[in-house]
C-alpha cells in the first residue's frame, strides 16, 4: 500500500540537467531520495547567435573534459559584462567546488545575478538555494518567486517544484489545482517526477476529478522513464483496476507516451 505524506519539495544545490549533475530529489510520497549519477553534460547550455557564443561554448567543452581552467578562464570576462550563461555556470563551479574553492555566497550572488537578466538554470538555482538557506538565509516566499520565473519559461524541474510547493502551501497558499496544473506542464514535458506525483493525484482525487485508469497510464510513464518508486508503485495501481479498465489504461499510456515522444 502506498503511504501518502506531505510533500517536500526538490532541493539540492546541484542541478538536474545542469553541469555535474548530482541530484537528491523527493517527491510528494514516502519514497527514497533518488541520486543522480554524476553527468558532465552543458549541453542544456548551448546558445546560438550571439556575440559571446563561442567562447563560452569552448569553456563547455573544456570543462566537460575537467578543464576548469580553461573555462574558468574563457567565462570570467563573460561574468565581468553580466553574460547570464556564463554567469550560470560559474555559479555552478563556485557551488560544487570545480576548479575553484567552495563558496556558497559566491555562487548565490552568480545566480542572482543571471536570474535578474532572465536566465531560467539561474532562477531555478537561486529557488534551491533560497529553499535550503544556502548561500544566503532561508526564504521561502523568494524561493516560491524565483521558481515560479523559471517554471513560467518552460523549465521542466522548476515546473515539478513549483507544483510541489503549491500542494505543500510553500511560500504561497495550499492549492492542489495548482499543483496538478504544474505536474501537468512538467510531466508534458516527460519529467518523471511530475508524471509520478501527477499519477498520485489523479488516484486520489487532488486537486482533479479522481480517475484511476490515468493514474496507472501516468504511473506507467513514470516507470517506463526509469523512475524506481514508479516502476515499485504499478503493480499498486493495477490491482485498483478491472482487467478491462487495466487494458484501457495501457492503451492511454502508451497513446500519452507516443504524443510526448513524438520521435519514438
């Protein structure tokens, strides 16, 4: 049986699908902290048609391949004219301690910087932080704002978190209409946390008409992205449906499935 608990929203103060990603992320239920290996991918970083491109692309390569001085090199001019890629990811070096000491002020005021000139990696970075009081004191009606930014631009974790912290009440009033709207976004977007706590939502009634058959469907998803509590949790969901419900519900996974990874 699923033991439902309140929510607690994703903080870490490495990023997913950002530099060096090692990421501890909880959901909305009672299930273990998934850990993210660690990646050094600044592919989600790449910006084209400007001026400053190519050298900050040269310092993503650089420090893909541990590099640090060589990016480090490369960016500091593009931090000292407010360049918000660059300002990113330095940020990210001074938070995980890449090439430079440790310093969680540093990194916060780099972030704060990028997210003011609209850099979303930045805004989300800046709501983490604000969330665990790193870097800066603990806030949550700033880490609520700066989410909500980068949710607003199309950023899939910041989507999840900000449904997180609508269900929780964090930093903004308890909605969890709210809350599914956002893991909608999110799990659109083939965000399996989303697709998990949206799933949960949709079996309980929160905040959506309650409709067990789209919660297996997108529980379903959620497992077959790889996310362990999901893969653990469908054998729960298919026990609430009848063999013909059961049926239906797969062929509403795999028709949602198809429509968010139109290349598959």
């Amino acid at each position: 049986m699923l033991i439902h608990t309140r929510c607690t929203f994703l903080i870490s103060s490495i990023l997913l699908l950002s530099t060096f990603s090692v990421l501890s992320q909880t959901s909305s239920t009672s299930v273990d902290a998934q850990q993210q290996s660690m990646a050094q991918d600044y592919s989600q970083n790449i910006v084209k048609d400007d001026i400053y491109a190519e050298d900050f692309q040269t310092g993503l390569t650089a420090a893909n391949e541990g590099e640090f001085d060589t990016a480090i090199a490369l960016w500091e001019p593009l931090v000292e004219i407010g360049y918000g890629p660059a300002l990113y990811e330095m940020g990210l070096l001074y938070e995980n301690g890449f090439g430079l000491t440790k310093n969680a002020t540093k990194a916060f005021e780099l972030y704060q910087r990028a997210a003011k000139i609209g850099d979303p990696d930045a805004q989300f970075a800046l709501s983490l932080m604000y969330a665990q009081g790193s870097g800066t004191d603990k806030d949550a009606n700033q880490a609520f704002y700066w989410v909500q930014r980068a949710a607003a631009q199309g950023l899939a974790r910041a989507q999840f978190n900000l449904g997180v912290m609508y269900q929780n009440g964090e930093g903004t009033i308890q909605n969890d209409a709210k809350a599914v709207e956002w893991y909608q976004n999110a799990a659109n977007k083939n965000y399996a946390l989303a697709q998990y706590n949206l799933a949960l939502m949709y079996f309980d009634g929160l905040g959506v008409a309650k409709d067990k058959e789209l919660a297996f469907a997108w529980n379903a998803i959620a497992a077959r992205n790889g996310y362990p509590a999901a893969e653990k949790s469908n054998v729960f969901y298919s026990r609430a449906l009848s063999r013909k419900e059961l049926i239906q519900a797969q062929k509403t996974a795999e028709r949602i499935y198809e429509n968010i990874n139109p290349e598959n």
